[in-house]
C-alpha cells in the first residue's frame, strides 16, 4: 500500500463547529505526532488568490539577474528581499539548493519593491496576510490538542517574524541525479504552510525510514511542524525531515515554483521544553534559535 500523509479537513474547525473543536485538534495531533506533517482541505483560501500570487511569482523570476537582485537586501540573513542562486543549502550538506527566492516579512518592515513587476510586491502581501490569519487559528487547534488554553500562542506570534518564501526551482536536465533542489532538512519556525505547488519533489521522511511523496494539489495546503514547536513540546510533535528532489523525465526541464509560509514567533518567546523529554531540548528563546539555525544554514 502506498505511503501518504494524512488528509484534514479544517472547515468546520474555522467556522467554529462544535464537534469538530474537539475531533480536528485530536486528529492533528496525531498526525503531527506520527508524520510531522499534513494535508489540509477547507482552508478557506481562493484559488484567485492563489493563481494570482504564483502568475506573479512567475513573472518576477523571470526577469533578468541584474534586475532580481535590486531587491537583495544585505545583512539581514535572508529574512526579506531576494536570495540568488547558491546561497542556501541544508544544515549538513555543503552542496547549494538548485534555488532562488523571495521573502516577504511583515508589514511594518520596508518590503524592496519590483518596478518590473508591481503585482508580485501586492499578491505576495495579500496571500501572506491570509495565510498569517489561517496560521494563527491552526495554532489554537494545537494548543487545544496540547490541552493548554486554547490562545497560549496569540501572544506569541502577533507581530513575530512570520515569512513568506516565493521559490523558484529553475529546469535542470545537466544536474546530477541527485542535486538537491532543496536538501533534506527540517523547518525552523513553529508551523509551516506550503501553498499547494507548481510540480512535484516533495518528499518527506517518515519514520521507518522511507521518502513519502507529497504530491502537488493546488487546492490544498501542506501544513508541518517545524523545530521551534518540536523543541517546545519536549518533540511531542515531529519536525520532520524533508527534502525537494528532481523530477525524472520532462519535469526535469521545468521551472518548479513553491509558496511556503514559515509562521515564527516573537523573539523573547522561550522555547523551553514544557513536556516531553526536556532533556533532550536545549531552552533557550526564538531569537537565539533562528540565529542559531540562519548560520547552519548559510544564510548568516
């Protein structure tokens, strides 16, 4: 039988349905506590909004070189602006990701604009506020299936340094068989919502130790637990490793695009172990762990 990560509905969670404020967080937990991961229906995002930031996504990455990097911004480890072709790479692998990227930050930072492509700055803007608000409920259900008070995380996260990653996996029919696109790896942040996806490569790694294809559907999310939320919960919840290989056969010769969101918190959020085994977590607070992580992975 084949491997697949789990399917949630999460409709009648957000409409506030009664029985499902208790099904659906007892139904992510256990999925987040098997896989790490998830797969998401009745998000509530349109797939206006969707086709419109990936038709702008799209456009702004096909523009030349010269005119990408005027939205580079130096010194800030990546977190907003434009990232070029071989600065990132997995935490234990030297190789660079066959990739190039964007990020959006919150509002109050000066997001670098794109004269070329206006509506890249506007949709990128748009998608990520949704995608903050949807985050932000997700996190209730986590802490309602965590059995602490249902907003432990409102406080947390309001204001914190949530990201929106535009990736641009360019065609790479000379690359060898296994160049990463993006290597194996686990995500930093609390919780990471990934925007369906223009082609397949994600695989995630469950635990006897096989690759599961998560396959592109634009008209759901995949949602998964990242390093922040694992170290919290003592690894309760899975950050799970996962990686974006190449396609075999004429997806190799494809431009593959990807919209994840990486919802971070405050920085003075501590991330002591509050159950599990806090032993095996160091405690230290959301600040010190990105920068931490940002160096791993080449970014600072």
């Amino acid at each position: 039988m084949l491997k697949a990560i789990p399917v949630l509905d999460v409709s009648g969670f957000l409409s506030g349905d009664t029985e499902a404020q208790s099904t659906f967080p007892r139904a992510l937990r256990e999925a987040f506590e098997t896989y790490g991961f998830v797969t998401l229906e009745g998000h509530g995002l349109s797939q206006d909004r969707i086709g419109s930031a990936y038709s702008a996504a799209e456009q702004f990455f096909g523009l030349a070189e010269e005119e990408k990097r005027k939205s580079s911004i130096a010194g800030v480890g990546g977190n907003f602006g434009y990232t070029p072709f071989g600065q990132e790479h997995a935490k234990d692998d030297a190789r660079a990701d066959l990739k190039e990227f964007y990020h959006f930050a919150q509002a109050h930072y000066t997001q670098p604009g794109c004269e070329a492509v206006p509506s890249f700055i506007a949709e990128g803007r748009a998608i990520y506020a949704e995608l903050e608000t949807l985050a932000a409920r997700l996190l209730e259900a986590v802490a309602v299936s965590l059995e602490l008070d249902r907003n432990y995380f409102a406080t947390h996260v309001e204001g914190g340094n949530s990201i929106l990653r535009v990736l641009h996996y360019p065609p790479a029919p000379d690359a060898p068989a296994d160049a990463p696109r993006a290597g194996s790896h686990e995500d930093i942040n609390l919780i990471t919502l990934l925007v369906g996806s223009s082609a397949d490569g994600l695989e995630v790694l469950d635990k006897e130790g096989d690759w599961i294809p998560v396959r592109a559907h634009a008209r759901n999310l995949t949602v998964n637990v990242g390093d922040m939320l694992q170290n919290l919960t003592g690894g309760v919840l899975r950050s799970t490793t996962h990686r974006v290989v190449l396609p075999a056969g004429a997806q190799r010769n494809q431009s593959r695009y990807s919209l994840p969101f990486f919802l971070h918190p405050v920085g003075p959020m501590p991330l002591d172990p509050i159950m599990g085994d806090d032993s095996a977590y160091p405690r230290w607070t959301a600040a010190e762990f990105l920068d931490h992580r940002l160096r791993e992975i080449g970014l600072k």
